[in-house]
C-alpha cells in the first residue's frame, strides 16, 4: 500500500485483479478424497487431442498478497456491500444484482459507490 491517495476507480480494479486471480489458484480437493480407480495412461498422441484450452496460468507470489490485501479490506464495510462489490467485481449484471438485493438499480449502485469510497478513504488515509 504505497500510495498516498486511492480512488474508487483504483479500488475496483483491485477487486477485480483478486476475482481474476482467485480463478487462477489451484483448486481444492478434498483430504483424504481418492479413487480406487486405476490410474489410466493416456500416449502423447491421446493427450494432445484432450487439451482443447491452453494449460491454466498460475498466479504470482505477488498477486496473492493483493489478493490478501483485498481480503482485508472487506472487514471495514458491511456484508452487503462486499457482496455487491464482489459480484461487481466478478462482471455480474446489474440486473442480477438488483434481483438478489431487491432493490433498483440506483440502489445498488449507491451502495456500491459507498462501499467503494469507504474503502478508498481508508487506505488514504
């Protein structure tokens, strides 16, 4: 947290950066979770054909701290303020949003704002 004034703008992108590197952890499995299936062993020639999506980059040391950071920040506003921020974040529709919440959009976006400025004023603080 170099900087000495933060904007909402600065703020959301953020956000986004820890949605974006959340998806590009590794997943979780459970412990102690195993097949009894035998292991199957596939030619080269059989696995090039399976890999339709290019291999999943893994996220950096440094953007796992953002990540933490951006954890941090979501004690010092309310639950429905992360949520709303979070799904933002996330690119969910403002229509979708309003539905969960119910409320209008103006609402929403309101409360996004704030939740935001909250935010932003704190770390400039």
């Amino acid at each position: 947290m170099t900087r000495k004034h933060w904007t909402k703008k600065d703020v959301e992108d953020h956000f986004e950066e820890a949605v974006y590197t959340l998806k590009k952890l590794p997943d979780f499995k459970v412990p102690g979770y195993f097949s009894t299936w035998p292991e199957i062993e596939y030619t080269t020639q059989e696995r090039m054909r399976q890999m339709k999506f290019p291999a999943k980059l893994h996220a950096t040391p440094e953007q796992v701290t953002r990540l933490e950071q951006t954890f941090d920040w979501m004690l010092w506003i309310t639950v429905e303020e992360r949520k709303l921020i979070w799904k933002r974040a996330s690119r969910v529709g403002w229509k979708t949003i309003c539905w969960e919440l119910g409320c209008d959009r103006t609402t929403a976006w309101r409360k996004w704002s704030i939740g935001l400025e909250k935010i932003a004023s704190r770390l400039s603080a």
